[in-house]
C-alpha cells in the first residue's frame, strides 16, 4: 500500500514588498513513497527539501496539486494523528521540562491521559535523554534538542514519521544512534521519510531514495538501482616502483606512495592490467572493485543544470 | 471545551507563569499598600474614594498591559520560533490552537485580576476598617475590567496573527486609546458631513468602545450600576472579542508558515 | 489542501453576525446610558487636575471636550431639554485645558447665558467664563464683545454692557462696531438697530454654525418685529383715513402707503387678518419673534433654527 502519495505538489512564494515577484520553491513533483520503506529525500540546501514536508504537513499551502497521506487529504486530523514530523533544527517550549513537552504533545496527539507519562518516559529512555526529563529545554543543547524533536515525532506511535534534516546537530555517536533507531522504526513496521543532504546516511539506510535540485525531482529509485547506472572500477594495488605504460594506456591513474601504487581502472580493463603487472614482475597486493558511489550519481545528477545555471549568470 | 483547546490553553497560562508574567503583582502590592497608607495618613474622607480610583485603574492598566504585551506574541512568537511546526502538524485545527492561545492568556488575566482584587479590597479595609454595602459594585466595575481584557487581548491576537510584534502592540494600543474615546469619535463624525460623516461613524462603530465599560469613577462615589448595563456590557465585550477572535482564525486558516 | 472551507465559512458567518450585533449592542448601549460618559465631569475633581492629568495631550484633550459640549448641547437642544447642567462644567474643563480655544467662550456666551429652551440659563456662568477667557486671551476682542452682549441681552445690565464694549474697543484690531456699542448702550439701549448690531456682529465674526445659524433666527425676527410694527401702524393709518379696516394689503398699497407686497425674510407673504393684525404664515420657522403670531400662540418645544447655508 501507498503511504505517501503526492500529485504534482507544486509552491510559487511571492517575494519582494512592493512588487511581488513569484519565485519557484518547488516544481510539480509527483512521487510514491511506499508503506514500510525509508525513504531518503536528498538536495543541497535550498533545493524544496523542506518546502516539501511543510507542504505534506500542512503548514504551507501548494500553489497547485495536492498529497494523500495513508490515502487521506493532508489536513485531515485522523491522518495527523498517525505521522510525526520532526522539523528541521527543532525548537520547542524552552520554558517547559523535555518530560512536560512531551506529555504536552502526546495530549495534542490524542494519546490518553493515563498513558501519557509512561510514554513521554519511554521516550526519553528511547533517545537517550532519560537523565535530562526533568530539565528546562532552554538548557538543552542543540543534539539534545534533535533528540526531544525524535522523541515527539515517534511519541505517539506513528505508522509514518517525517524527518527533516534528523543527523545535523548531532555528534558521530549520535548520528550512529538515529540510523539505529530509523531501522528499528522499519522494522516496527513503520514508513520513514527522511531528509538529508548527507548522502552516506542515505546511502546506509534507505530503501530508495529521490533527488531534489532546484525544485525538481532529478531521479528516483532504490540506491542499488541508481549506483549500477555508473559504471564500476577497481582498485589495483601493487608493490614496486614502477608503473608499465600498458597500464598507463588501459587509463589508469597511479598514485605512488613509497614502494606501493595504486590505480583504479574500468571492470573491464582489469584482467589486461593484471597481465600487465606479471609480464613486468610486479607483485600484486590487491583487486578491489569500487562499487559506484550514490555520492558519483548525485554529482552527476546535479551537475548539468548547475552549468546551466552558471552559465546564465 | 475540546480537550486540544484546553491543553494549548492550560499551556499557554503555564508560560506566562514561568515567564515570571505574576511578578507584576508584586509591583501591585507595592504600589496599593504605599497607597494606602499614605492615604492613611492624610485622611480627609477621601481615602476610599483615592483607594478606589486608583486601585481599579491600577488593575486595568496593569492588565491591559499584560494583555498586549503576551498577547502581540502569541502567534507571531510561535511562528517566528517555528515552535507551531510541531503543533500544527498534530492532529490540532488552526482554530482550535488560536482558540486555545485566546482561553490561555484570559485565563492569565483573570487569575491576575482577582489577586489584584484581594489586593485592592484588602487596602479598601485598611483605610476604612469596614466594608459598605455599595462596596458591592466595585466587583462590577471588576468585571467590567475583565471585558476590557477579554477584548483587548482577542485584538493582541488578532493583530498578531498576521504582524509582527512590534507592529501589533502599536496597532492594538492604539485601539484601546480610540477606543476609550470611541464615544467622541461618533461625536465627530455626528458633527461631520457626506462620506466622512460615513466614515467616521463607521469606524467610531468598528473601533472598540471603553467607554460603557468604565465605571471606575461612578463606583468610586458609591452610585449603583443598573442591571441593564451589566448585561448590555457583557453581550457587548463578548461578541466584539468572537468578532476579534474569528478574525484572527480567517486569517491564521489561510497563512502560509514560512 | 487548501484552507478548511468549513472553519472558513463559519468563521466569516459568525464575524458578520458580531459585527452587526456589536453595533446593536453599541445603540442599545447608548440608550442605556446617555450622557454617562458626559457626567464623568462631574466627577472631575477640578479642570487644573484634569489638565496634569492629561499627560500633555491637553490640546487634544480639551477639542475632545469641546465636541462633548457641543454634542451634549445639541443632542439636548434637539430634545426641547430645559436643563443644561452639564453645559457649564464641559466648557470651563474645555477651556481650561485649552485657554485659548476661542470658539468655546464664544458657544459659552451664546448657549450657556439664555433661558431655557434656547440655553442653559446661566448667565453668571457665562460672565465668569468670559472674565477667564479674557484673562488668558486680553486682546481678543471677540470675549469683551461676547461679555457685553450677556449683560446686554440676558441680564438687561446696560451698565456693565457699555464697560465691556469699551473695554474691548481698546483692543488692537477690534471691531469698530464696539466703540459704536458702547455709545449705545447709555442713549439707546432699547432700540432694535443696537439690538440688529449686535447680532450682525456675531453672525459675522463666527465661524461656529450653530452661533451663525442662531443669530441670523435673531436676526430675522428682528426684522420680522419691525415688519410687522410697520405694517400694522400703516394699518392703523388706513382705518383712521378711511374709516375701516384695509381688506388686503392692496388697499394699502392702492391708498400709498404700502410699495409692493410685503414679504417676511424667508420670502413668505405676511398674512392680514380680518380683524387687523400682520400674521406670519409660518410662526414656527421664526423662533425669536415677539410680533406676528397669532393670538395664543405656544411657540415650539424645540425652536427651529434653520442652516446658514
């Protein structure tokens, strides 16, 4: 089944004062995102990650197109009560305790007022803050606030959360502790909507992923299935000073670092450039082939319009 | 009540708590119990009438400060500190968040108003060792006080749902001057001729009015209030404060939280 | 997606219904207490107290009160009130916030010191705000002439009347009429032209519209009473003459005595009774006059001043 579904969702802002200028956060996207998956939602900055979720969440309103979420119009409370969102660099009520916030929402959410503490307490538990419930947010610092923000988005038992930008803020223990958690959410049967624009988080964790630039969905699919397109390459490493020019020729690009090299070349060249290597009595180390990066896709996906717009300015 | 309304409400009243907003009653009592003993002191049968004045007008100054200053950032803050992201996203209708904001911060003032209250009454006490049976009104003239905050704050809120802080308390303290002469304003307009006669008298009928509402001096000199005016005040303040506060929904219903 | 057409709809149905009840309420509230926020200057404990209390603004406070004083006044009015009791209190607060606010004393002297209906019946009120206006504005002479007309029309004080008119006929600037006044009132106190001076004076030297549109009924009635003692002294003439009464004001006008039809100052034909008298045809239109009614004629509760303009 579909969890979420959005039909050509699409977000003109009118900027300036006096003379209202329209300015494109986001093209018609249309896009699937299936129950059960983690979905990654890669851009650079500014490229309408997060004109997105406002618009799945409700907060701004599209110029054109419209979503479902759990087949239900995006500001249908009952749909509401089944995702949680987690904002990006989350701000809370700095005035009240992590515990009272959470129970504050819970309330919001329509978890019942008996379940409401040991849930909150759960929670904390579950994002590692279960020292710091009873203390002021106001002396958070900022991973412990991205912490409360998971703990608020999960709080209510979601069957989809929404995540934008969950690893920034937080430290590499951090980071490991959220990709934990967003597998454990999968696992618990849940759908989780992700944004980043770090791609190893991607790359780790999602089932398929879609890239956004400029307000415009560039590519969609399971990562598997975007790295293949580029092409694969080993490794070669061997030991000895020099490199023959048969290699050089086969494109190869040696690196030499004391008595090591090293060189990568296409799949398809790697037999004749073992060949190589014996007929000059080299000793091989290793072959190691190079699985396509997302990081290569996104680069390349990216890159023909950011010449275009180099180019017109 | 939904039960939303009351938690963004009980929520609302829990900041202004913590943010040390019944700190001013402290200044209250300062300023009562200085006053009643200086009035003590110079005792020339007026000392009721001076604690009486005062007092009441200390309560609705202090209140109707209160009400701009919390609520010119009820929404504005929320949007600015993108705190709504997580409320909205909730199963929680926009109108029911400002419906809750508006329950939130009346209910400040109210449990302001009645300390002030105790406040004003115990220094009436102490100046005249007794109560009178005409003491009775000064709990209209209280509740008339309390109107005045129901109105002034669904303005704050209905100004800060689409402007900045800054820029709400101007326009929401200017209403409540207009509106204390909202009177002399259809008097303007009454002397005035064609379309600013039009004008005038619309805007004299748009404007809140205080006026009917404050009856702090009449009570000081001990004249009843007619039940007539009680409820005419009462139906008055609580459709112009629906008014504000529809007002602020139609807004806030249709902004994009950027 | 877009926003909830129902919250919508009933927000916007509810806003339209409170602003129409809100002005009901307003109207009802005005006839639940009218005049209450007026009789706050009852409560005032004194002008100067209400001045300091007025944080500076009290320029803008005292052209609030002077609106308060002329809406009581003409609300009043309008109701054929014979009590003005809260005339006198509005106008020295006005004046007092504002000393220099001429056209306050001016109102003052023309409503606050004539008798009910036509004002509030205080003419010592009236001296003492004069007094005060000139104190604070000597060499305006509009105050001394305003003073001297009190006397003169209302207290019959042509004594004090003739100081005052002297008094501002030393001003820089004043009406050369005033010295003429002042003459007058010892020889000719009695006599309608001083009476139509005075009243020329003050329709012509007033931008307020109620003060103009009350001197030209002054005015006009004058000239009705002296209309209608010419007329009916040439009727008087005629029956002597000829040993009867004039059937019309033909006869008059055939035995010359009489050029053309007589009209009153509204541009009505005067009425000839059967019995002799000069009758207006419409009374009511002419509030001050004290010929040309018909015999038991009750004036209007309400006295009809028609507009300048």
């Amino acid at each position: 089944m579909t969890a979420i579904e959005i039909l050509g969702l699409e977000k003109t802002y009118n900027v300036g004062f006096w003379r209202k200028r329209p300015k494109c956060a986001l093209r018609p996207l249309h896009m699937q995102v299936e129950e059960g998956e983690i979905f990654g939602f890669l851009g650079p900055n500014g490229a309408g990650k997060t004109t997105t979720l406002k618009l799945l969440m409700g907060l701004v309103f599209p110029t054109s197109g419209s979503a479902r979420i759990l087949g239900m119009e995006t500001h249908d409370p009952r749909m509401r009560a089944q995702i949680g969102f987690l904002p990006e660099q989350p701000y809370f009520y700095d005035y009240l305790t992590a515990r009272e916030l959470l129970e504050y929402y819970a309330g919001l959410s329509g978890v019942p007022a008996k379940e409401r503490s040991r849930r909150s307490q759960e929670m904390l538990e579950r994002v590692g803050l279960h020292d710091a419930g009873g203390l002021q947010l106001r002396k958070f610092s900022k991973g412990m606030l991205q912490r409360v923000g998971i703990a608020q988005a999960i709080l209510h038992e979601p069957k989809v959360v929404f995540f934008d930008e969950p690893m920034s803020g937080l430290d590499p223990m951090g980071r490991r502790e959220v990709r934990d958690l967003m597998d454990q959410l999968r696992q618990e049967g849940k759908t989780v909507f992700f944004s980043t624009h770090i791609l190893s988080d991607a790359e780790a964790l999602c089932d398929r992923v879609a890239i956004i630039h400029l307000g415009e969905l560039r590519g969609i699919g399971s990562v598997a299935d975007l790295t293949s397109s580029a092409q694969n390459r080993v490794e070669l490493i061997w030991q000895g000073p020099s490199v023959p020019s048969s290699l050089r020729a086969l494109g190869a690009e040696p690196h030499i670092a004391g008595s090591t090299v090293r060189a990568t070349l296409l799949e398809a060249n790697q037999d004749a450039a073992i060949e190589a290597l014996r007929r000059e009595r080299l000793r091989l180390i290793s072959v190691v082939p190079v699985r396509a990066s997302l990081e290569d896709y996104f680069v390349q996906k990216l890159k023909p319009t950011e010449a275009v717009a180099g180019g017109r300015q | 009540m939904n039960s939303r309304i009351g938690l963004i409400a009980s929520n609302t009243f829990r900041e202004a708590v913590r943010d040390r907003v019944l700190y001013n009653l402290i200044a209250f009592a300062l300023l009562m119990s200085g006053a009643a003993i200086l009035v003590g002191q110079i005792s020339i049968d007026i000392e009721r009438l001076v604690v009486i004045n005062l007092g009441l007008t200390a309560v609705s100054l202090f209140g109707i400060v209160i009400a701009i200053f919390i609520g010119i950032g009820l929404v504005s803050k929320e949007i600015e500190r993108r705190t709504l992201y997580t409320v909205l996203s909730r199963p929680v209708r926009r109108w029911e968040f400002i419906a809750g904001k508006f329950m939130g911060l009346a209910g400040t003032l109210v449990v302001n108003a009645f300390f002030m209250a105790i406040g004003v009454f115990a220094a009436l006490l102490y100046v005249s060792h007794h109560f009178q049976a005409s003491d009775r009104w000064l709990l209209v003239a209280l509740y008339f006080i309390i109107l005045q905050f129901l109105i002034i704050t669904s303005l704050a809120l209905f100004f800060s749902s689409f402007s900045s802080p800054l820029m709400a308390a101007v326009f929401a303290f200017a209403l409540f001057v207009i509106g204390t002469f909202a009177e002399d304003l259809r008097g303007f307009g009454a002397m005035a001729k064609g379309v600013v006669r039009w004008l005038a008298t619309g805007a004299a009928y748009l404007v809140p009015n205080f006026s009917a509402l404050n009856v702090i001096s009449s009570v000081a000199h001990q004249r009843p209030v007619s039940g007539q005016l009680i409820l005419y005040n009462t139906a008055y303040a609580l459709i112009y404060t629906l008014m504000a506060v529809c007002g602020a929904v139609l807004i806030f219903e249709r902004r994009n939280l950027k | 997606m877009k926003a909830s057409r129902q919250t919508t709809l009933i927000a916007s149905i509810l806003l339209v219904a409170c602003l129409g009840g809100s002005v009901l309420l307003l109207r009802g509230l005005d006839r639940v207490r009218s005049g209450a926020t007026l009789e706050e200057v009852l409560y005032v404990p004194s002008p100067q107290a209400l001045k300091r209390m007025s944080l500076g603004y009290d320029g803008l406070l005292a052209d609030i009160y002077w609106t308060r004083a002329v809406q009581y006044f003409g609300t009043k009015f309008h109701a054929g009130a014979e009590h003005y009791d809260l005339l006198a209190p509005l106008l020295e607060i006005t004046t007092n916030l504002d000393p220099h606010l001429i056209v306050a004393y001016q109102y003052g002297g023309n409503f606050l010191a004539p008798k009910p209906p036509h004002g509030a019946g205080m003419p010592q009120r009236a001296i003492q705000l004069m007094e005060y206006g000139i104190r604070n504005n000597p060499d305006d002479w509009h105050l001394y002439y305003q003073l001297g007309f009190i006397y003169y029309m209302d207290l019959k004080d042509y004594g004090h009347a003739a100081d005052a008119f002297a008094r501002g006929s030393r001003v820089p600037n004043a009406h050369p009429w005033l010295k003429l006044l002042s003459g007058f009132m010892a020889e000719r106190a009695g006599d309608i032209n001083t009476a139509r001076m005075m009243w020329t004076t003050t329709f012509e030297t007033t931008y307020d519209k109620s003060i103009k549109a009350n001197a030209a009924a002054h005015l006009r009635a004058l000239q009705v009473d002296e209309d209608v003692t010419k007329l009916e002294g040439a009727v008087a003439r005629y029956k002597e003459r000829s040993g009867h009464l004039p059937s019309s004001f033909g006869d008059l006008t055939a035995a010359g005595m009489l050029r053309g039809t007589p009209r009153d100052p509204l541009g009505n034909l005067y009425k000839l009774t059967s019995d002799g008298r000069v009758e207006l045809q419409s009374p009511d239109d002419f509030p001050f006059v004290e010929k040309g009614t018909p015999p038991g004629y009750v004036p209007p509760r309400v006295p009809k001043l028609l507009p300048t303009d």
